[in-house]
C-alpha cells in the first residue's frame, strides 16, 4: 500500500466524492496517473486497480502518484455508463475533436466540453498536478489501446497479458472528446486505455486481476514510466 500521500477531492453531479491520492516524489514535478471507474458500469478496471494499489508500497515504488479509484461514482452506484447527467464522461474532455453529435444515448458528449463536474475535477487536477503519462483502467475487449509514445511500456504489458497493441485510433470506434484525445493532444503527453476482459462465466474479478497482475506490477517495479515523468 501506498504511503505517505495526501487525498484530494471533488464531487460528482450528485454529490458524491471523486477521491484522488497524491503522492509526491522529491525531484520529480510530474505525475504518474491511474485512473478507473470512468465508466460507472466497467467494474473490472475498477477492481484491477484497487487490487494493484493494495499490491504496491512505496518501499518499491519510486513514482509520484495521483490515484482516482472511481472517476464516475453516481454511474458506479446506478451501473450505467454514463453519470447522473446521462453523459459519457470519455466522450467530454476539451479535446479539438469534441463534437456535440452522438453515437448513441451511452456516449452522449453533453452540452459543451468539460460539462461534468467530474472532468472539472479531473482537469484542475491536470492543471495543479502535471501529468507525465496517464493509464487508465476500462473493460471492453482486452487490449492496450495508447495515444502518444509508450512503446517500452506497451511491449512489456503486452509480454505478461497478450493483449493486442492498438496505437491511437481504434477502428470504426471513434471517441472524440476522449481522454487519450485530449491528453495525447493538449498535454502532449501518452495515455494507456488498458481494456481488461468483462465479467463472464469465464472471467470473475479474480481472475481477471491474476491475468493482469504480473505485468502490471512489474511495470509499476520498472523505470519505464519515472522515464517519462
């Protein structure tokens, strides 16, 4: 576990706590961020990093930190997608390639860019912690989708998981107002969609935690990511 970190905190549209731990390391002036639970109906990326933060101290660890266990807490509490505003929060990021136009009611980009109290959050975050590189946790199909230039770290994860590389744009899937849009763009920095598998009979949140343990913990053990910060 994680020591030695101080707790920031903003508020959802229904006025729960979006929680994010800051930890600092002396001589290093950007972050490492991890997020999960951006959308509140994938609780795997949500479980995978609850379990990777339980697995790493600081003994071992050398990186300064800001952790959000749970980017969207009023879609984790009603199990949708989107927030209590009925928007896709990785749809809604001040990206150039925001548009108000929609694929569906799930991936509604909302009034303006930046309209949820979450991603306000999330960016006053950016602004007073300057991101160096940005991993962020979701379940669709596994993969390692980045925006920017992360090859030592994709080719590790890619050895312990087996899940595909995706560089950039993934195919017929556009996501404008994303946060590999807008970090990879605004912030010129790279951001990993890590895509873990979705619950089945199969896969339970164990398992798919065991599958993804070793790579991620020998990522976190490594000097790739203190490279870019």
């Amino acid at each position: 576990m994680i020591k030695n970190n101080s707790l920031k905190k903003g508020f959802s549209v229904c006025n729960r706590p979006v929680e994010a731990t800051v930890t600092r390391q002396k001589g290093l002036d950007r972050f490492c961020y991890l997020i999960a639970g951006t959308h509140g109906d994938e609780p795997e990326g949500i479980y995978v990093l609850e379990q990777l933060i339980q697995q790493i101290s600081s003994d071992t660890i050398n990186l300064p930190m800001v952790v959000i266990p749970v980017l969207n807490p009023d879609g984790l509490a009603a199990k949708t997608r989107v927030n209590a505003n009925g928007v896709d929060l990785n749809r809604n990021l001040p990206a150039s390639n925001w548009s108000h136009q929609k694929r569906g009611e799930k991936y509604s980009p909302g009034s303006h860019p930046n309209s949820e109290p979450e991603n306000r959050f999330l960016v006053s975050l950016f602004d007073k912690y300057p991101p160096g590189f940005i991993l962020s946790f979701h379940s669709w199909v596994p993969m390692l989708n980045s925006n920017g230039q992360c090859e030592d770290i994709l080719q590790l994860l890619h050895k312990e998981s087996g899940y595909p590389i995706v560089r950039d744009k993934i195919e017929d899937h556009p996501t404008p107002g994303s946060l590999g849009s807008y970090a990879s763009e605004k912030l010129g920095i790279p951001v990993l969609t890590y895509e873990c598998p979705t619950l089945s009979e199969d896969k339970s949140l164990q398992s798919i935690w065991q599958e993804n343990a070793k790579g991620l913990i020998k990522l976190m053990q490594s000097n790739l990511i203190r490279k870019l910060l």
